[in-house]
C-alpha cells in the first residue's frame, strides 16, 4: 500500500500530502505527556545506553548530504540551545576531502533517508577509526548507516519513492528535535522550554495538515513563476534551512537555477542581483529574528526587489510596508518547529512548478534517490 500513489499523481505530490501522518509515526510511543505532577518527557529507546556519553561529549558533529544536510542544519540551533554543547555541520563529501578533525570525545551525528549514501558511509567508517561515538538517523532499518553506528534513531517515515525528498525532511527535523529534548533533559532550567516544544511537536501534524491548505495557493504562484529563470529564497536563524531546502527542491525537481541565501549576508552580494525582475521569496515568520528580516524586506523593497514573503498568519500587513509584494501565510508554531512548516509551501510550490513546466516530478533527469557511488 506504501508503494501505491493512490488517489494522486505523482509519488512527490503523495509523499507532501502524506507528512501529518508521517510525523505521527515518526514521533509515535516517543512523546510521554506524564501523569499528574511528572513532566513531559521524550523516550528514544534507541539512544537509551548511550546519553551519558553524548551529553559529555565535547562537540556535536551533524553529518550528511543534500536534504539530510539541511535537516540537521534545521535542527542546530535546538540542539545548541538545549544541549549546551557545540554543534557543528558537515558535509559528507567536504569533511572526507580536508580529512577534517574528529576526535574521541566527539559524537558524530550520521543524517540520511537511506543509509546507505557513499560520502556518508565513508565519513561513518571515519569517524568510527578517529573513536567518535556514532548516532544514525535514517528511515531505513537494517541500512549500513544503521548497521555501523553505535547507536541511532529511526525516522519511521514510510517509504520515500520521489528522488526529491520530502516527508523524510520534515520527519528528520522533528527526529533532531526529539535527540535535542533527550539530551538536554536533565536540565533544570530548560524544562518550561522543553515542555513547549513537546506539546508543540504533539500539535505539529495538525498544523502541517493546515499548511497543506495553501496547495491551490502554491500552484497559483507556480503559474507565476512558470516561465522564471531563476528564484532567490532568503531565510535566517531557523529557517536558514528552510530557505537551503526550499532552493534545493526548485532546482532539483522543476529545473530552474534557485539560491537558498542566508539574509544576514545579502549585502555581502546578493544585493547586487536585486531588480524588478528577479523573483525572491524572504522567509519572515515569527521568531527572534522577526525585525531583523522586516528590515531586509524594506530593503528589497528599496530596490524594487519582486517579494514573496512567507510570514506568520496575520502578519501580512506588517510584513509589506512601504511596497507591494505577494503573501504565503502560515500557521505559527513553537519557533525550532518552524522550519517543518515553513518547507511546505516550498515543496508544494517546487512540485506544482515542476509539472507546469512539464518535467519529471519523481525522476528528475540526471538525479538518483541514493548516491551510492563516489
Ligand atoms: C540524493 C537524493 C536526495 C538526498 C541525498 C542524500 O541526492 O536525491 O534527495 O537528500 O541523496 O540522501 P540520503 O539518503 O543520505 O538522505
């Protein structure tokens, strides 16, 4: 039944459409609500004999390639909040050629749909002769990341068939969100957050069902964009991901050269391709980082920057001062989930894109589902 498409088109389209039921399964037996005066709490049994050793490790190191990559980069800042300990990014590919440093006293983190991509693979058998302690994250049980890693979690996501990944993203945020919660769980002064975030996590399959209301919304634009050659997507602090992935979905399955850009870095050239022509989306949903992306609104409005903006529900007025621009409204969740709905337009966005312009949704050309050469 998992490999059907059902009543839908394509394997992409079913797979958007299928993550309220996913994150379910993702996070099912894993959230305990307590009973009376004992607090909420986050069980992954997988992980169990070894979080003592990965709250004493020195730095966290979040291996991986592609959207697995961008899922952890997602997760950083909560696991940095949470744990108290650094956490560093890796690319696969790019920790093998520096042959990058890692140590004993490091827990590497191993982020993949598969298991079994080449550079992440390889960078596991690293990892494991420099001694570091190794976590997998995969949706695929009895992979080679799963088999050779110390221990792990699994994302319990159902079968992906699109080469384009898409609930296995959203399912890997929340997989991290859940390693960042049992990590910092004997924190004190943490515990009003994490319970926060867990009641959030119980509530983010129904928000994701809701955001899953903008497809119409999304397709409108894609008719929009259709003929685009390109498209800017600029997001910060949590959703600095989102706007990586978001990018990384147009490129990948509707064949138009896109950009996830850091906003922090815009006048550091990306400024200089603004115009009225080039479509750019800014992620500015609610978070700390709100006023800080307003005014990079107001400063693509300077330059006659063509806007779309993804921001909070009812925050359309405050987003658009002083210039015209088209509005994504999505429901708000606990700031570190963000980034799980917010990817949602985008992949609806990237996918309807993709069958306008009349190319593969489920097998762009060129691309595979697993990587598993060098
Ligand atoms: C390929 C796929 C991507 C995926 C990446 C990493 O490029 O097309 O969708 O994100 O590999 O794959 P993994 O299985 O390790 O997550």
């Amino acid at each position: 039944e998992q490999i059907n498409k059902g009543k839908y088109e394509h394997y992409m389209q079913k797979e958007i459409h299928e993550q309220p039921e996913s994150l379910t399964t993702t996070m099912r037996g894993r959230l305990i609500r307590g009973g009376l005066c004992k607090s909420k709490s986050v069980l992954l049994g997988g992980l169990k004999d070894h979080l003592k050793t990965i709250r004493r490790s020195r730095r966290i190191v979040f291996i991986g390639c592609g959207t697995s990559y961008n899922a952890a980069l997602a997760a950083r800042p909560i696991l940095e909040e949470l744990s108290g300990i650094p956490v560093t990014m890796e690319i696969a590919s790019d920790l093998l050629d520096r042959q990058g440093h890692m140590y004993r006293e490091d827990t590497a983190v191993f982020v993949s749909q598969s298991g079994e991509t080449a550079d992440t693979l390889q960078a596991l058998e690293y990892a494991q002769e420099n001694g570091a302690l190794c976590v997998g994250i995969t949706n695929t049980v009895g992979s080679a990341i799963a088999r050779n890693t110390h221990c792990g979690v699994h994302l319990n996501a159902g079968c992906e068939i699109g080469v384009a990944s898409t609930k296995a993203y959203t399912s890997q945020i929340v997989a991290m969100a859940m390693l960042a919660l049992a990590i910092g769980a004997d924190t004190i002064s943490s515990q009003e957050r994490r319970e926060a975030i867990i009641e959030g996590l119980f509530d983010l399959p129904g928000k994701v069902k809701e955001v899953l209301k903008l497809d119409q919304e999304m397709k409108d634009l894609a008719k929009l964009l259709i003929a685009e050659q390109s498209l800017l997507v600029f997001g910060r602090g949590y959703n600095y991901a989102t706007a990586l992935e978001g990018a990384l979905k147009v490129k990948e399955v509707a064949l138009m050269h896109s950009e996830g850009i850091l906003a922090g870095e815009m006048k550091h050239g990306p400024l200089a391709l603004v115009d009225e022509t080039l479509p750019i989306v800014v992620i500015a949903t609610r978070d700390a980082c709100f006023s800080k992306q307003q005014s990079v609104i107001q400063q693509l409005h300077a330059r006659k920057g063509r806007l779309i903006v993804m921001c909070t529900k009812g925050d359309a007025a405050s987003v658009c001062v002083g210039g015209s621009c088209r509005v994504i409204e999505v429901p708000q969740v606990e700031d570190c989930l963000q980034p799980v709905i917010n990817i949602v337009p985008l992949q609806l966005l990237a996918y309807h894109l993709t069958v306008l312009r009349g190319h593969n949704v489920d097998q762009p050309r060129n691309l595979a589902k697993s990587v598993t050469t060098q």
